[in-house]
C-alpha cells in the first residue's frame, strides 16, 4: 500500500495546482483546440478594450458631472472668486473698462477753459491743463483702489456663485454651444461677465465724490478666461460622451468582468486588466499635464492673464485628475490583492504568518480564558465565504460611493483589512477552542494515536 501510494505521490501536486496552472494544463496535454484559443482571444480582446474604456468613462463622468450637475459645477468653479490670480484679472479688467471712459486731460481742459471764460488767467488755466496726466493718475489709482476692494470683499465671490448657480445652462454652452449664461463661449473664447462688478465699482466712485464716473455708459464688461481653436472639436466630443455616459461606465465593468471570467486563469487576468486600466488612465493623466503645459505656452492673446488662465484649467479639471489618480490606486490594490491570495512563495509566506501570529494570539488568550466559543467555531467553518462577503460589500460600497478619491481607497483597504484580520482571530480562536476541548471528549481517539508511537519503543 506505502508503495503504491508513493508512486501516486508525484501526480496530485500537478493535479492540484488548480487556478494558478489551470492555463498551461492544455500546453502539457499536447496542443490548444479551437475552443480553448478562441476563448483565450476573447478574454484578451475584452481585457485589452476594458482597460482602454476606463478612461473615457472616467471622462463621461467628469463631463456629466461637472456640465449637468448644478452643485457640483457651482462647488468646482467658486473657489475660483477668491483665486488670486483670478482676483487680480479681474481688477485689471475692471479698471480697464471704468477708466477708458473717464479721461483726465480732458477734464482738466474742460475745466480750465471754463474757468478761463469766469475770468481766470491764461497762465493759471494752462496749469490746469498740465494737471491733466495727475487727474488721470489719481482717478486710476481710485479706480484700481475701489475695484481690489469691490474683488476682496466678497461681493465679486456671491456675485460668482449666484451667477453661475442661477445660469448653469453656461457651462452647457461651453461644451455643446447651447444656453447662455455669466459664463459664455463665443468663437472657442470663454468669458466672465463682470457687468455687476463694474456697476458696484461705479457706485463706489461716485459716492466716494467722483461724479463724472456716473456717466460712464455701459462697456465691455466681458473678462477672457479661455480661448481653444479646438472648442468646436471639444463640443462634438462632449455631445459623444454626453450620449453614452449613462451607460459606458457600467459596460465598462462588463467588459472586464467578461474579459476576466472568459480567461483560463482567472487571477491573473483580474491582476492584468486592474494593472492595465491603472496605466491607460496613468497614460491619460500625463497627458492632461502635457496639455497643461502646451496650452499655457501657446496662449493667445485674447487671454488676459496666463495665471488665470492655469487656474481655470486646473479647477475645471481637478474632478477628472482625481478620478484618474483613484482608478491608478485602485488598479494597483486590486493587483497587490491578487498575487496575495495566489501560490507564490511571498504570498504563501506572508498569508503563513499571518495565520501563525493568529494561532499564537488565539491560544494565548485561551489559555488566559479569554475565547469566542461558538462564534469561532463558527466562522472557522464559513471563514471563506465571509471573507467573499467582506470583499463584496466593500466593492459595494466603493460602487456607490459618491466621487471616491484616493482617500476613499485607502480607507475602504484599512476597513478590508482589519475585518479580514478579525476574521482570522475568530478562527483561530476557533481552533484554539477545538483543541483545547478534544482532549477531554474525545479521549478515545487518543489510543490509536498513540499506538503507532509507542509500538516501535515496545518492539
């Protein structure tokens, strides 16, 4: 019998390999049959196409979210009222279009030749006119002055917020040309509308005593932030994922999980696609910044300020930029996960160590009185369907969760982590229970278990 099973010994650790050798069975048994290839080209496709479609669903989110989404636009653009790059266009702005209209030299003259006609001498009247360049100094300094305060104050952020809230049919416009609002696009150039800065910096002048700034009439109140000779090419690729950005994020996961069932060696599939779409959105994400950079470096001139310029682009784009780097952890930790459940020598070693300081722990505090009883007993025997239950509702969560970033990741790994730890106590106190009670009720299974040791000291 001992020598039959020992030349059985070599066939079940091939047999036994299970998952992580189940693909290189068939090379083995003497070729791969039309079946067994045309579903390894299906699993390859579907993986391939997945991981190339996270990105661009990754951006029909971004789209739908930050273009059809009123709080979430109005969350995403207000911090820009009180971005001072912005803040600073827009007092340039500003005080551009105030005083155009109020012209020093020209009062001056306009005083002093009527101050000539009540009498005043020639020499006084043409040095009042040379004061001309000094009013206009001084009424560009009030100017600039009220308009910082107008922008710091506050006032310039609700009038932000409100417009943008009361008007969002504007970022709609600047993706597909539809609707209007304090945000515009005209002929690929975004602008604000600073109509009611300007009239509250008008107020301010005139009751501060500059009366000639009640008759300044109305002006070009529109601040350049954006120009693209592509926006027409944006429109047309917003309206396409604006189309299938209901769906595309769910097909998405179909492809991948039929990518991953459709493969001969499931875990490794599931680590190359979650590798695979962590470096297409990584792929991606250095393209946004090769973007960035080539954009500021080609701006035309219809933008007024560079810097905000850069803060337009990297608040419009912030939302996409952290569901990149989020897809880019996530892929990563679904990969670690899988090679730590697989058969390699670290994997084993570290899962060995684990279940080790589990046992020394258990033990210890069963022999300190300190056990679970029945719950032990009871998840050592449903331990491997809790733990699938575990990692369900976790990628549950992470489904629903509402924008996750990489924080989210992180803390959806500790929560995994420290229920598959408890788990581990669990069952172990469950075995340290069992064994510590079978000496005691199973005491005649302790005969036979003792005679094959002792029967070789008798003989």
């Amino acid at each position: 019998m001992s020598a039959a099973h020992d030349s059985r010994s070599p066939e079940p650790p091939g047999e036994g390999e299970g998952v992580a050798t189940a693909g290189a069975r068939p090379e083995r048994g003497g070729g791969h049959g039309p079946a067994w290839i045309a579903r390894s080209t299906a699993s390859a496709v579907l993986t391939v196409l997945a991981c190339l479609l996270v990105p661009v669903a990754l951006l029909t989110v971004w789209v739908h979210d930050i273009a059809l989404d009123t709080d979430r636009y109005v969350s995403t653009v207000a911090p820009l009222a009180t971005e001072p790059a912005i803040q600073d266009a827009a007092v340039h702005r500003i005080t551009e279009a105030v005083g155009v209209r109020v012209d020093g030299p020209r009062a001056a003259a306009d005083i002093a030749s009527w101050l000539q006609s009540q009498g005043l001498p020639p020499r006084a009247a043409a040095a009042l006119r040379s004061l001309g360049p000094q009013i206009d100094s001084a009424v560009d300094d009030a100017v600039t002055k009220v308009a910082t305060r107008v922008v710091h104050s506050g006032v310039f952020a609700t009038v932000w917020t409100d417009s943008n809230r009361i008007a969002h049919n504007a970022v709609v416009h600047a993706l597909t040309g539809k609707g209007r609002g304090a945000v515009g696009v005209s002929d690929g150039t975004v602008t604000l509308d600073i109509g009611v800065a300007v009239e509250r910096v008008k107020k301010e002048l005139v009751d501060a005593g500059l009366s000639p700034a009640a008759h300044i009439p109305d002006v070009n109140k529109q601040m350049v932030l954006f120009h693209s000779d592509e926006l027409a090419k944006l429109r047309r690729g917003a309206h396409l994922l604006d189309v299938v950005g209901d769906w595309l994020p769910v097909l998405v996961v179909l492809i991948g999980a039929g990518g991953v069932l459709l493969a001969h060696n499931r875990r490794r599939a599931l680590a190359r696609t979650a590798l695979g779409a962590a470096f297409a959105c990584l792929v991606v994400a250095i393209g946004l910044v090769v973007a960035r950079r080539y954009y500021l470096d080609h701006l035309p001139s219809q933008v007024q300020s560079k810097a905000a310029a850069a803060a337009v682009f990297d608040t419009l784009l912030r939302f996409l930029r952290v569901s990149l780097r989020t897809a880019i952890v996530l892929g990563v930790v679904i990969a670690l996960g899988v090679y730590l459940i697989g058969p390699g020598r670290l994997p084993v070693a570290v899962r060995g160590a684990s279940e080790r300081t589990a046992d020394s722990t258990a033990t210890w505090a069963y022999a300190h009185h300190v056990h679970t009883g029945r719950a032990g007993t009871w998840t050592q025997a449903h331990r491997r369907w809790m733990t699938l239950a575990a990692l369900l509702v976790v990628a549950l969560v992470f489904a629903l969760w509402n924008h996750p970033t990489v924080l989210t990741v992180v803390l959806l790994v500790l929560v995994l982590l420290a229920v598959l730890a408890l788990l581990a106590l669990l069952a172990a106190s469950g075995r340290a229970t069992l064994d510590a009670e079978r000496p005691s009720t199973g005491r005649p299974v302790e005969g036979p278990d003792e005679g094959p040791d002792e029967g070789p000291d008798e003989s």
